[in-house]
C-alpha cells in the first residue's frame, strides 16, 4: 500500500506516511486488545466451575435482591444468582458464536472458490444464488425460521443465521480466487496439471488465509449479537442459561421498570465486549493485510 | 441499457425465488406447523380461517405440491395473503397495509437522518484522517457496532424514557388520542417518535461515517486529486467539490438499497418501544404462531428489499456511467 504513489503531493504524503505509521501500530493494538479481550472470555467460559461463586441454576437465594457482598450482581426474581449465570453464560454464548462463524465460513469458502476456480457456468449459478440470499432480509427470515421450529438448540441456531450469512463472505473470497488466479504461481501450478481441488487447497486457499479469518471473525460478531437478540425474543434456548436468555427473563420481570439494572446491563455490557473483541480482531487484520482486497469485492 | 436488462432479469428470478422459499418454508420444517396448529386451533377455526391455513400450509395433502403452489401464486396474483389467525376476522393485507406506514414514518426518517449525520462525519474523520476525532469516532463505533442494538435501545428506554421521563417510552402515539391531522396528534407522534429515531440514529450512523471515510481516504488518492492540489486548490475545496462527490457514489448506492431493509430491519425498534409498526406485527404473529400473517409479511419485506436494490442499481447507472459502459461489454 505504501508504494502505491511513488511521488506524492503533501497532502498525499501526510495520508501515506500517516497510514504506514498506522498499519504498522494501530491495527496490532487493535488486534492485540480484541485477542486479549477473546482470551478473557475463553479462560471464563473454562474456568466458569471455579471461578462461579454459586450454581446458576440453584434459585434458593432470597428473590431480586440488589448487589452485596454475598450477591455482587444481586439475584433474580426467582432467587438466582446473577453473576453466577453471567459466567456461565460465557459458554453457551461463545460457543454459539465460534459454531457459527466455522459454518458460516466452511459454506462460504466452499462456494467463493468453487465459483471463482470453475468459472462459465456453475460460476453463474452460484453467483445468482449468493446474490439472491444476499437480497433476502437475514434478521427476519432468521426470527421465522426459529418461530417455525419450535425451542431450536443452539445448533440449530448457528445452522440458522449460516444459512442466511454466507453470501458476504462467498463474494469476497469469490473475488480472492478470481485475482490470485491471475497469479503467475497458480497458473504455473494449473500448466503443471495439478487438479483443482490441489490448486484450491494448496495454492489459493493458504494465500487467502487473512481473508477468511478476517470474515470468520466478522460473523462472529454478528452471530453473537443475532443470538443474543433472537433469545431476548424468546425464540431459540431460553431455558438454558445464556447471556441473551438472561435478557429474557430479565426483559420478561420488568427488570428494567423495577430499576435492577443490575439483572439487566451486565449480560449486555458482556455481549457487547465479547462482540468488540471480535470486531477488533476483524479490523486489525484486515488493515493488516491489503486494503485493496476490499475494494475488489465486487 | 443492457445493463439494466440483466438487472431486471436478476430481480426477476429473485423475486420468484423469495415466493417459493416463503412458500416451502413451512412445508418443509420438521413436525410440520400446520398439523400443529390445526390440533391447537381444534374446531375453533371458521371456514375462511380454515381455508386460509390450507392455502399457507397446502394441507390438501391428496392436492400434489404443484397444483398447491400454482394456488397460492394464483392468490398472489389477486393480492389475497389470506385471512389473519390471531386477529380474525381482519385480512393480511389489511393488517399490513396499517402497520407499513409506521414503518415507513419511523425507520424511514431516521434512516435519512443517520445517513446525512454519518455522510458528515465520515467526511470530516477523512478530512481529519488519523486525528484526535477521526481517532475518536473510529473506536466509537466499533463499540456502538458491537453493541445488541436492542441492549441499547432498552438503556436508552430506562435512562431517557423512565428515569428523566423526557419522552413517552412505548406506542406511536397516546392511547386516549383519537388519530387525526390536528397540531397536537402530530405533536403527539413526533414526540413518541423522538425515543426509538434515537436508538436506531445512535446504531446506524457508524455504518455510514465509516463507509464514507473509507471511499474518502481512497478517492484522496486518485490521481485526479493530485493535480488538483498540484493547482494549487485548498484541501477544503479538493475534499468538498472533488474527492466528496465522488466518495459519496457507492454511499448512495448503500443508501438506497437500506431503504429496502427499513420494512424488516427495524423489529427490534418496533419491539423494544411497542411501535404499531409492521416489525412489530410480525413478532406478534410470531408469538401467535399466526402463520399466514408471518407469511404475508415476510412477503412484502422481501418485496421491497428487492425494490429498493432495484433502485439503488438504477440510480447507480444513472450516476456512474462506468457502470453502463462495463455492461455492454
């Protein structure tokens, strides 16, 4: 990217120098904070049985009671202990996010390179399908599809919001396989009479990597907050505990019209951190890598 | 003007495509909701009812799937989306053609409004790239990306709405008002609005300052740009006349194609501040299980998505000849 202008006018200069300085800092501190930030989630999700002060599920406390020492995030109104269901609902949440984001990706994967490595035909219709899952209203098809089945498993879910977010990623790498094709390396290893799934597998996808993981983290995010927003519905796992389903029941005790902000803006204030984790992730790797990839989506 | 044919063509099959999804759908979800519903509503249905489901679910089952498909485009045709379960005796049509214009007055403003607020922004952190508000507002809105919008829109609810009691927190207007075009009703409405135009404001304008610091920061780079400035043109001309309208293309073309996802993309809104509006009326029927007005209404969100990026190409061929000219290739 910095050798883009050899010659540059003052303003150009300031932009360049300020962009290499950036690329170079910035995105590592972002990328560095959202790791750091994911690594957070996954020791609590792990160490949920230790580090959990009480069973999440045990509802033998006294019934909406505000932060103390024995209760730091107080109780539920059916006598549970926030805090304790609010480190457990690290499990579920991450869980969901992470299956998401593979199944997303594997889809999206399989189709962008297929598409772009094939071209003429099966090219065509695989565009037009990406392009018309693309054009269908994710969020509502998502909210029928779950109202349809009745209390889908986190599985379920994940199968659910995939089905509807793979063409984003599709199109990008679409694009990817289109540009590296022209590469000299990959035209050499196809005059070499390496097979496809060779050229796909051991040629393109490996030079893509920073792509695909730039888009995995990006469905994380979305997975993440799509879930939770589903559960805060009703619709999907309320039953079990999970941040979006303590939003539920929080949402479904007037949580918020009793003034227990304590039942309520935690679990949010968690989605949030675990989603900007992800977005850090997603915005650091994609300035690390070049920014022209972006713009060569179509 | 092949371009637009190929377009045309595209929206087409998509649309056919979107029916048959909504009409398979059911048909093809495990336990099958239309037995369920049948076993739920028992003989408590009315034949117009009953009638409705069997056109939505297709249970004629001696009837072979085509001939129950080729119904419901038949019904589609005559703009019939059947007969409401939960609101019986009202019309699909009817419920919808009340929710809309909610949906449309609600998201529609604020989606405008987010876009000239986000358009500014994104042009002065391009302006200002890799200063202390570009800096600012960069780190702002990851977090406000992050964020479960309707999180948000609850804390904006308990803060604004229920705490400081500035705005009205739930419906579109006061209960004991009667709907008319006097000063106070509309007064009423833009007051009820005030709260959930925020929300969606606060979450959306990131998205669009964003984008458009990113197509400014590129533009910046043109070589057009360089002899501008090798003319000796301010940095606030090149950025207003130059590299602004420029950066602003694919920004309109972003624009209108979310105009099509203000029918659907706003039930979280529509939810969270219990907004008469079309999101609303679909978790309703979701709740209800209320399958024909579920099916109507995905009907028309997926309709006016198509509609809107229908335009957005339209108006892009229209502003950037590059596109025609690519087509004709």
């Amino acid at each position: 990217m910095s050798a883009a202008s050899p010659s540059s006018t003052p303003a150009q200069g300031a932009f360049r120098k300020f962009r290499e300085r950036n690329s170079r800092i910035l995105p590592n501190i972002k990328a560095r904070i959202g790791v750091g930030l994911l690594l957070a989630f996954v020791l609590l999700a792990v160490l949920a049985p230790v580090i959990s002060p009480y069973s999440p599920t045990y509802t033998g406390f006294s019934l909406g009671a505000s932060p103390s020492p024995a209760h730091l995030l107080g109780t539920t109104r059916s006598g549970q202990d926030i805090l304790s269901q609010l480190i457990w609902g690290t499990r579920p949440s991450l869980d969901v996010s992470l299956t998401t984001g593979s199944i997303t990706m594997l889809v999206a994967v399989a189709i962008g390179i297929l598409a772009g490595l094939l071209e003429g035909i099966i090219d065509e219709i695989l565009m037009l399908a990406t392009n018309i899952v693309l054009v269908l209203p994710s969020i509502v098809l998502v909210i029928v599809i779950s109202s349809y089945i009745s209390a889908a498993s986190d599985v379920t879910i994940s199968f659910i919001i995939a089905l509807t977010s793979w063409p984003w990623g599709a199109r990008v790498i679409r694009a990817q396989t289109l540009h590296l094709k022209s590469k000299d390396f990959v035209k050499a290893a196809i005059a070499s009479g390496e097979n496809h799934f060779r050229v796909a597998f051991f040629e393109i996808l490996p030079n893509m990597f920073s792509l695909v993981a730039a888009n995995f983290f990006f469905t994380c995010l979305y997975a993440v907050v799509t879930v939770a927003s589903l559960q805060f519905l009703g619709l999907g796992n309320i039953n079990a505990i999970s941040w979006g389903s303590i939003l539920y029941w929080a949402n479904n005790s007037n949580a918020l019209m009793i003034g227990a902000w304590w039942w309520f803006l935690p679990p949010g204030l968690a989605i949030g951190l675990l989603g900007a984790a992800f977005a850090l992730i997603n915005f650091g790797i994609d300035e690390l890598t070049n920014p022209r990839l972006r713009r060569e989506g179509p | 003007m092949r371009y637009l044919m190929r377009r045309i063509i595209f929206y087409v099959v998509a649309f056919v495509a979107t029916i048959t999804i909504n009409f398979f759908l059911p048909r093809a979800m495990p336990g099958n909701p239309a037995e369920a519903l049948m076993s739920k509503f028992g003989g408590r249905l009315n034949p117009l009812a009953l009638k409705s489901i069997e056109i939505a679910f297709g249970l004629h089952e001696h009837e072979p799937i085509w001939n129950q498909y080729l119904q419901y485009l038949g019904q589609l045709l005559h703009g019939n989306l059947g007969t409401s379960l939960a609101y019986y005796p009202a019309s699909v049509s009817g419920l919808i053609g009340t929710a809309l214009p909610w949906t449309l007055f609600l998201v529609g403003l604020s989606t405008i409004i987010s876009f000239v607020i986000g358009i500014i922004i994104g042009s002065i952190s391009a302006w200002r790239f890799g200063g202390a508000f570009d800096t600012f507002m960069s780190t702002f809105f990851t977090f406000t990306y992050a964020f479960p919008y309707f999180w948000i829109a609850l804390a904006c609810l308990y803060l604004i709405g229920y705490l400081w009691g500035v705005f009205p927190i739930s419906g579109a207007y006061s209960m004991d008002l009667v709907p008319t075009l006097s000063g106070s009703f509309v007064f009423n409405v833009i007051r009820h609005a005030i709260l959930p135009s925020l929300t969606i404001i606060f979450t959306s304008v990131g998205y669009w300052a964003v984008n458009m610091r990113n197509t400014t920061i590129t533009t910046l780079a043109e070589d057009y740009v360089t002899m501008a400035e090798a003319k000796g043109i301010t940095l606030r001309r090149i950025l207003l006349r130059y590299a602004g309208r420029n950066a602003i293309l694919p920004n309109i073309t972003g624009f209108a194609m979310s105009m099509g996802f203000i029918v659907g993309g706003a039930i979280l809104t529509e939810i969270v501040f219990s907004y008469p509006g079309l999101g609303n009326l679909l978790f309703q029927a979701v709740q209800q299980e209320d399958y024909p007005l579920i099916q109507g209404i995905l009907m028309i969100i997926s309709f006016s998505v198509l509609a809107a990026n229908f335009v957005a190409d339209v108006t892009y061929s229209l502003l950037d000849p590059r596109v025609r000219v690519g087509g004709n290739q």
